[in-house]
C-alpha cells in the first residue's frame, strides 16, 4: 500500500501564512492605538494639572511691588495692531475674561485705564510688566500664579495692548 502524505498543501500553508500576518499587523494596529490612547490621556492630565496648579486659586493677597525698572528701548510703541493683539489673547483667556468676570485672573475690562493708577508707570509699562514679569505686580484678591510671558517680541506687546485698549 502506497503511504499517503498527511500534511498541508503550498495553498494551505499560503492561506494559514496570509492569515497569521493579517493577525500580525492587527496586534500591531491595536497596540500602537493603545499606546496613542495611553499618551493622549497623559497628555491631557498633564494639560489638566497645568491649568489647575498654574494659575492660582481664590485666596487673597496682598499688591506686592517689586522695583524692577523697564528699560525705554524695550517699551511699547502705540503701533500695535488690534486684530493681532485679539489673536494673541487667546492663550489669556484661559485666565481672564475680557469683561469684568473674575476667573483664575481678573477681568481684564477697563484694566488699560486701572493700570494707569496702579503705580508710578505708565499703564503700558504696567501691563508690559505685568506680562513679562508677573509676580513685579499681583493685584489683590489673586495670588501670584501667571506665567511669565517674557518670550513675547516687543511686537506681540504691542499688539496685545492695543487689544487690551479695546476692553472697556
């Protein structure tokens, strides 16, 4: 009697093969959206603890002046451009409202007219310092928890004051 081979034919091996690469790349897929869905979420936890931690909470506190005085090459000119300047808010108004809504930070309605008040400067100067230099003035009510955005161009300052003239 002839032996008979038992076994797996080119086509059976070739569709067993298809089908394991196809299992393959489909453990691959779900694992990178894992590992996607894992950063995503840490991304946003992050973002979350930033907001929550970097701009301060209700607690009072006093106005505290420091003496840091803003060399004249460096002040704004009154050339900025409103649009810009709204723009350029956008990253603010995770903090403050543009009326007289408290958030983390003060409403920023009428605050060109206040910070002519607040000090000695010019209100210019005041919010440019303000900006650049957060904890030089913390108005009272809030604590001193903004950021520095001293990486902003003189341009950019610019800018965001013509827009901040515009808040009444």
């Amino acid at each position: 009697m002839p032996s008979r081979h038992v076994g797996f034919s080119s086509f059976d091996i070739g569709k067993y093969k298809y089908m394991f690469e196809r299992h393959q790349m489909r453990a691959k897929r779900k694992s990178t959206t894992a590992i996607s869905l894992r950063l995503t979420s840490l991304l946003l936890v992050a973002l979350m603890f930033l907001v929550a931690f970097a701009c301060g909470g209700d607690e009072p506190a006093e106005l505290v002046v420091m003496p840091t005085v803003i060399p004249e090459e460096t002040s704004t000119s009154d050339s900025g451009d409103v649009e810009a300047g709204k723009k350029l808010f956008v990253s603010c108004a995770t903090c403050h409202s543009t009326g007289t809504d408290k958030l983390v930070g003060p409403g920023l309605a009428g605050v060109y007219q206040r910070a002519a008040t607040r000090t000695s400067l010019d209100a210019d100067s005041y919010i440019e310092q303000s900006m650049r230099q957060p904890g030089a003035f913390i108005v009272p009510g809030f604590q001193g928890k903004m950021p520095s955005f001293s990486y902003l161009s003189d341009q950019d300052i610019s800018n965001i004051l013509a827009y901040l003239k515009t808040l009444n």
